[in-house]
C-alpha cells in the first residue's frame, strides 16, 4: 500500500509542477499578447497622430488652392481689363492716321476756315 501511495503521490506531485509550468508558460502568453497589444496601441497613436497631422495639411492646402483660386480669378479679371485696354488704345492708334489726314485737310495748315464758324475766331487765331 505503501508503494500506492508513493505513486499516487509523485503523480499529484508531477500534475502539480505540470499545472505550474502551463500556469508560467500562460503568465508568458499573457505577458507576450500585453506587449503585442501595448505595440499596437503605440502604432495606432502614431497612425492617428499622422492622420491628425495630414488632416490639418489638407485644410492648409485647401485654404491655399482657395486663395490661388481668388488669386487666379483677380488676375484673370485684370487680364481682361488689360486686353481690353490695348484694344481700346489699338483702335486709337489704328485710326490716328486718318485723324490725322482729317485735320490737316480741313481748313488747311492754320484749323478751320472762319466761315465755318461764323464769323468767330478759329483754333489758329
């Protein structure tokens, strides 16, 4: 019976560091998954990090392209008030020759002739 019993007990004895090397081997799992999560916790602060930081590059970029924008439509407006202008003075320019063919003939080198104005004085008197 003894011997029984001897058995029996380095049985339970062999269960017994079995139950502790699977409950240290578990405590290691559980170590090993804590730091796995911590890691990935870490990452996804940084990601969100980022991504806070990316967002505020984009409304400073669309603040931008909104400024550009304004910037592209005032000089667009100048543009055609620019063009606008050297037509005007182009025309001008165009028709100064026949201005000036105009009022050298009429009324001769000195204006027009006093009978065309009545009697007043004209541009040479």
């Amino acid at each position: 019976m003894e011997s029984r019993t001897t058995i029996l007990v380095d049985w339970l004895a062999k269960q017994l560091a079995n139950m502790w090397s699977l409950e240290t081997t578990s405590n290691e799992m559980d170590q090993m998954a804590d730091t796995e999560v911590l890691e990935w916790d870490c990452q996804l602060a940084n990601m969100d990090e980022l991504l806070r930081e990316s967002d505020a590059r984009h409304v400073t970029l669309k603040v931008c392209l909104t400024e550009s924008e304004q910037e592209r439509m005032a000089m667009t407006t100048k543009s055609a008030q620019a063009s606008l202008m050297i037509t005007n003075l182009w025309s001008m320019y165009t028709g100064m020759p026949r201005f000036l063919q105009f009022n050298s003939t009429v009324g001769g080198p000195g204006g027009i002739p006093p009978s065309a104005l009545n009697g007043q004085a004209g541009l040479s008197q």
